[in-house]
C-alpha cells in the first residue's frame, strides 16, 4: 500500500480514506482472531467450562479419545474417594452407556462398571454392573468396592452417571474403558465390534489428574496382534490365493511351462494356506481373549478354512489325467479354489471394517487387487489367443484335452 500524499503540516491530504483503507486489512484480523477464540471457548465448554444443571462443580476434566466422551472429577485425599460425572453425548434414549475401572488389568474381564439407560419405564436409570465373564448381560451386580450416591440424567441426547468411588487400598490409578450400545426390552445388549467401540479403553490417574487412551503398554500389543491378524490374511486369502490360481490358470497354456507351473502353483496355494492358517488362528485367540467375536467376519474365516483343507486334501486325490473321474475333480478343485478368493477377498475388507487401520492400508490392498485384475486381463487375452492360434494349426485339438468333449475342455482350461 504506497503512501498518501501529503500537506505542508504532513498529514494526509484525504486523511479519512486512508485511514480506512490501513483499518480494512486489521479489521480482518480481529475477525479472525474473534472467530479463534470462539470455536476455543466452545472446545472449551465441552470439558473444564461445562457446566452441570445441578450446578455441580468439578475440579479435573479430562475428554475421553472415542466415543463423544468426557470424564469429570474430584479427588479427596484426606478419605480416599473420588467424585465422578462421566458424559457421553451424542447418544438417543434407545442406548446405554457405561464407564468402568479395571483393577485386574485392561480387558473386558474384570471390569466395574456404572451403566445408565431408559428404563421400561423411560426414565433414565443408572446402577453397578460387575464383569465377570464375556457372556455379560451387564446386569445390576454390586462392584468389588464401595460405590456412593449413583445416579443419572439425560438432557439434549447426554447421558452423565453421578457417582462416588471408594478406591480400593488408597489406590488412584486405574484401568479404564467406556462405550455404548443398543438397549433391547430394557436390557443392554452388546456393543459393536468395530472402530471406536474397540478403541475406548485407556488409563485414569485421580490424583495426577492424567487421563490416556491405550496407545502403550497392553493396548500397543493387542493391536500389534490384530495388525498381524489383518496382514497375515491379506498376505494369504488375499493375494497368494489369486495369484496361485493365476499360475495354474495362465502358465499350463505354455507348453514349455508344463510340469513347472503346476509345482509354482502348489508352491503358491501352499504357502497360502499355512500363512491364512496362522491369520485364523490369531484370530480365535483375539476373539477368545477379548470376547468379541463378529458373526460375518467369524463365519467366513472358519468356512475359509474349511474349504481351504479339503482344497489341500483333495490333492493328495487327484487323478491322473487319463482318469474318467478327472474332469468332476477339475470341476469341484475350480469352483472350491475361486469360492475361496472371493471369500477371502470379501472377508479382508470386513476386517478392514472392523480395525479400522487407516485409509492408507485399504488403499494399499486396493492397489494390489487393481494390479492382479490388471494383470489378469492382459493374460486372459493373450492365453486365448494362444489357445485359438494353436487350435487352428493343430485341428481344433487343444492340448491335454484330446478325445473330450467341448464342455471337458472348457472346464479343463478353467
């Protein structure tokens, strides 16, 4: 902005339409700085500056990682106990919620939880619930230590659990988890298990005040061992499988290649097989451990397994080639190998559902998918031609299927 022309005194000629043209760009800056500080203090409302319809006050907030979560508190050092509000917003009168401390470790056994949902009545009810197994129905059960004053109300789809902890031997710190789920005939029923709902479990100091999400220690190696699951699948089921059938399907056109391909795709279904072997049976374990065990995931993993054993047994009974019983053993080995890709196909992006790794891994597995189809449809042509050039310079013969009919050969090269 150049500088205004000036009188003999020095001040600007046309002194009003300078200044505002100076004041316009500041103008946009306390807007802005306005419009900061704003969205700061509505940050800031949802935890330290919240404040209770009872008009309770809370010394220490903290906002839970997941779940649309807060936990507010007030330590008494002189007799041990704590006083607790836990909100959890965003929630509609058919839910429950629940926050729990966990003085045996972090998963779901043992944990001693305050539950709050609509009643049959439709009255918001709050109660104790102690974890015993993973067959829980979250019913009302006392808690392994004293638990004062507990109560609940529900205002704009929030739902806050009052209550006053007497911690066990002066203890502060603690385990903990929170989550939701539906309410069906007045009883709570399970959580669901993907995303946040399996993220909501981290660690509770009362007198430090300090508040984490399980990112270390026990949760770290729980999702090391779902990552592994995940990799090892999609390693196996995923990728190896196809890229078996694609020997088998594409290589044996090739006279050359004829008894290689057959080893290389053995090879290839083999490994496949032991590494998605070893991704089912991390997945039992984190089912058995954790309790959480998807019907559709759970399902397709064991019928991948299923089929993928009778695929490897029915080598053992291949017959020969000249064999009258060859062409139901072709037909049965293709139909059971592609049921097993896309099975396995499908049964990764369920995962990919349920982990909820990050874009970037799905991205990666798509990718892959894309080149193999790719790469599939450039061979597909290619062998078919081939098929058809080596079908007319030998009269209609194709290799390997001599004195079958058409449908023999069909199946032979599928």
């Amino acid at each position: 902005m150049g500088l205004p022309q000036t009188t003999k005194t020095g001040f600007p000629k046309d002194l009003g339409t300078w200044v505002c043209k100076m004041t316009k760009p500041f103008k946009t800056v306390l807007f802005s700085c306005f419009l900061i500080s704003l969205f700061s203090s509505a940050s800031a409302q949802t935890c330290n500056n919240f404040t209770f319809s009872s008009n309770r006050l809370f010394t220490t907030c903290t906002a839970l990682p997941y779940l649309n979560a807060f936990l507010h508190w007030n330590y008494h050092p002189s007799n041990g106990t704590v006083d607790i509000a836990y909100r959890h917003t965003g929630i509609d009168s058919s839910s429950w919620v629940a926050w729990a401390l966990n003085l045996k470790g972090q998963g779901m056994i043992g944990a001693q939880c305050l539950v709050a949902l609509h009643n049959s009545s439709g009255l918001p009810y709050a109660y104790t619930s102690s974890v015993d197994s993973y067959d829980t129905s979250l019913g009302e059960t006392p808690l392994s230590f004293q638990v004062q004053r507990v109560s609940t109300e529900y205002v704009s789809n929030e739902m806050i659990i009052f209550a006053t902890l007497v911690l066990p031997n002066n203890q502060t710190s603690f385990h903990q988890a929170w989550n939701d789920g539906p309410v069906s005939g007045g009883a709570p029923q399970s959580h669901p298990a993907n995303g946040d709902n399996l993220k909501s479990t981290g660690s509770v100091d009362f007198a430090s005040g300090i508040s984490n999400s399980s990112s270390g220690g026990g949760g770290s190696q729980q999702q090391k061992k779902k990552n592994v699951h995940g990799v090892l699948n999609a390693i196996s089921w995923g990728t190896l499988m196809p890229i078996g059938a694609m020997t088998a399907r594409y290589m044996k056109v090739f006279k050359s290649a004829d008894p290689a391909w057959f080893y290389l795709h053995v090879a290839c279904q083999c490994c496949a097989y032991v590494i998605g072997v070893a991704g089912w049976a991390t997945g039992l374990a984190l089912g058995n451990k954790t309790g959480i065990h998807t019907n559709s995931h759970g399902k397709i993993g064991m019928t991948l397994f299923i089929l993928g054993t009778l695929q490897v047994c029915a080598l053992l009974l291949r017959p020969k080639k000249d064999n009258k019983y060859r062409l139901y053993w072709n037909f049965y080995h293709w139909s059971v190998g592609y049921t097993v890709i896309i099975l396995g196909i499908v049964n990764i992006f369920e995962g990919f559902d349920i982990l909820d790794p990050g874009k970037n891994w799905k991205r990666a597995y798509i990718g892959i998918l894309i080149f193999l189809g790719i790469t599939a449809a450039f061979l597909e042509a290619y062998t078919w031609y081939v098929v058809l050039k080596r079908k007319k310079t030998e009269s209609g013969e194709v290799p390997g299927c001599r004195n079958r009919s058409k449908w023999g050969r069909w199946w032979v090269w599928n």
